[in-house]
C-alpha cells in the first residue's frame, strides 16, 4: 500500500455540484469526484473568490471543502489579496503536493508555501482578453497577465488541457531546472461519468449551445446561421443552455433574434442545473459551439462522451478533441455561412449524426473518462513529492 499523499487543490470549486458554472468549475468537480475513489489520498480542495458568503470547512471522506470568503471588491484587490489568504491555508494543510488550476493568483499562493507545486492551465488568457470590450475586465486581465508571467517562470510542473497550449506558452516559461519533457504534461479535461450512460433521444431539427453567452463563445453567429438553415430545415430549433454573464451582449443576441424573427426558433435557457443540462444534451441532434476561441471545451467533452454528434469552429485546441468528419465537422469563426451548411448537412443525415457520435464517445473513453485522467494527475502528485 502506497502512503497517504496529501494533495492542496486550489481551484474554483461549486458550491453547489448540481450547478456548475465554467469549464474549471466543471473540471475540479469531476476530478475531485474521481479522487473520492482513491484510499491512500488525502484532498484538501481550496476555493476563494468573492462568490462565497462565508468561510466554511466540509470533511466528506477522503475529502475536505475549503471554501474562503472574500469581501466584493473590485477584482484586482481581491486578486491580489487571495495570494496571502490561499498561502496561509495551505500552510495550515500542510500538504505533500499542491495543485493549483488556472488562476495564476492560486499558483503563486502555492510557490509561497515552498512546497512541490503543479499548475494546470485550463486556456489562453492573452486570447480571451482580446473578446473583451469592458475597460474594467481589461484592466483585470493586464494584472492576470503580470502574474501569469511571473507564475510561469517559477512553477515547476506545469499541465495543460491541450498540446496548444504548450505551443503558446513555452516560450513565456523559460527559467526551471526541469526539461521541457518533464516540466510539460498535456493532460485532457475529465468528462463526467454520468455522460457516458445517457440515453440518445435526439429531436428532429434540435440544435443544442450548451455555453455561457459571452461574446468569446459567439451565439450571434450562431443565430446569423440559424435564420440561413431554417429554410431548408423547417423543424429547426436552437437551445442555447448557458449563463447570461453579459448583460449588454445579451442585449445584442435578442435584438438579432428578433431581427431574423427567430423568436419562436431559438430559445435562451440561462445556466442549467446538471440534470436539466443532461436532459438538453439527450434530445440534440447536434451540438454546435461556434466560439471565437478555446482551448479543450467541456461543451464538446461532455457532448462527445454523451454521444453526440458535434460541429464546433477550428479555433485553439478545437481541432485536438475534434477529427473534423469523423467525430464532427469543423468550421472557420465568425463564418455563418459556413456553420450553416455545415448544421444543415448534418441534420439532413441523422444517421450520419449518429455514426460520429459513437466514434465521439469511444475517443471520449479512450482520453477523458474520469478515472483515467485522475491517473495521470496522480502519478505526477508521487514524481512531484
């Protein structure tokens, strides 16, 4: 029997598992799901962010819930003040490894404690600064950036959710000791398991978005395509399941909804709790993200390990999770046209559709059932120790 590893996980971790909201919200439920499952581990999950009412800790099992409060602030304060908040809890946990995700506010908290430190980074923060018109979130992105960089020199062990990233940000992390075939881990974002066992009971017609509606995921051209395809597909309706995180681009998504008279086609069902987003995910015939940039979207994961045929644009690690004509088809952003002839063949083929969602669902098996990726994290907690 191994000895008992004590693992910190810095992440933002839900409050509520049932109502996940963001791809690292997602990612750190299933892994840490995953770890329940694992004897000789100790987890300490450690989430702080201005979204928690109070200051609470959860034992569950081999588990234990950190979950520090924060006074709303602007988000550079709190960005800042959340390195010395995390540092001194895990200075309390004192663990044998710690694990931050994302934030490079959660790695340096991690680098401060001395410990062996891992840093998974879950996207492009360069790329996604640029789909923001908000001068505030461009200035918080400025400071992101700053502390990105100095985390990227220092980290040790640094995993990516994609090999595009490593293609990005090699040469911003020169510094370490280690080589870069050491340093560098290209580990796939887990599915949830229950998506694996979820009937398929595709509606004629049905176009399932599961994302939040940010100007980065791109509705719009969705809904530009949308009034394109419904001449030829009569039965067409789009489900857009996902958080109205920006409220004046909603404004823009609804205008030209109504403008293409769309109203009775597309619907914007706001964020899903898990069971009701399961149920969407059941009845698409296709599942579309039409973004303007990503890096290993749990949209495609978890369509691909529901069996879902999925059309989605070749932009950042995309075309990594994506065999264009085998689990999918892949289009150009920004490229209504394109994506609508693309939704419109598939849709004409439903037994096309369902050819590419079984081989979605094997390559889903085969690169991010739970268990196997929380393998891959394990073993490189024991090299870092």
């Amino acid at each position: 029997m191994n000895k008992v590893l004590r693992v910190a996980m810095v992440t933002y971790y839900p409050a509520d598992p049932n109502r996940i909201s963001g791809g690292v919200q997602a990612v750190s439920a299933r892994l840490v799901e995953a770890f329940r499952q694992v004897p000789d581990l100790d987890l300490h999950v450690v989430h702080c962010h201005s979204d928690i009412g109070q200051s609470r800790v959860e034992a569950q099992g081999n588990v234990t819930l950190h979950f520090i409060a924060q006074t709303r602030r602007r988000i550079a304060p709190n960005m800042i003040t959340a390195i010395g908040r995390v540092a001194r809890r895990l200075h309390e946990i004192a663990p044998d490894v710690i694990h931050a995700h994302d934030s490079p506010s959660f790695a340096l908290a991690a680098l401060r404690t001395g410990r062996p430190t891992i840093w998974t980074l879950h996207g492009l923060t360069a790329e996604e600064a640029r789909h923001y018109r908000n001068l505030f979130h461009r200035l918080a992105h400025r400071l992101t950036l700053y502390h990105e960089r100095r985390a990227l020199t220092r980290v040790p062990y640094l995993t990516v959710v994609s090999q595009h990233l490593v293609d990005a940000y090699r040469s911003l992390a020169r510094g370490s000791k280690l080589p870069d075939a050491r340093r560098w881990r290209v580990i796939g974002n887990p599915a949830p398991a229950s998506c694996f066992s979820l009937p398929r009971c595709p509606v004629a017609g049905r176009l399932l978005m599961p994302a939040i509606v940010i100007r980065r995921k791109d509705p719009l051209t969705l809904v530009r395509a949308a009034g394109q395809i419904r001449q030829a597909i009569p039965e067409l309706s789009v489900h857009v399941a996902g958080a109205l995180l920006d409220p004046a681009y909603a404004v823009e998504v609804r205008a030209e909804i109504a403008r293409l008279g769309l109203q009775e086609t597309i619907t914007l069902l706001g964020g899903l709790d898990t069971p009701r987003l399961h149920e969407e995910l059941s009845a698409a015939a296709i599942v579309v993200l039409p973004s303007r940039e990503e890096s290993a979207p749990m949209a495609l994961i978890e369509a691909m390990a529901a069996g879902a045929a999925v059309v989605a644009t070749a932009v950042g690690g995309v075309p990594y999770l994506v065999e264009d004509g085998i689990a999918g088809r892949l289009v150009p952003p920004a490229d209504p046209p394109a994506l609508a002839a693309a939704l419109t063949d598939l849709l004409r083929q439903p037994a096309l559709c369902d050819r590419m969602g079984k081989a979605a669902q094997a390559l889903a098996r085969e690169r991010f059932e739970p268990g196997r990726v929380a393998a891959q994290y394990l073993a490189l907690y024991r090299e870092a120790v």
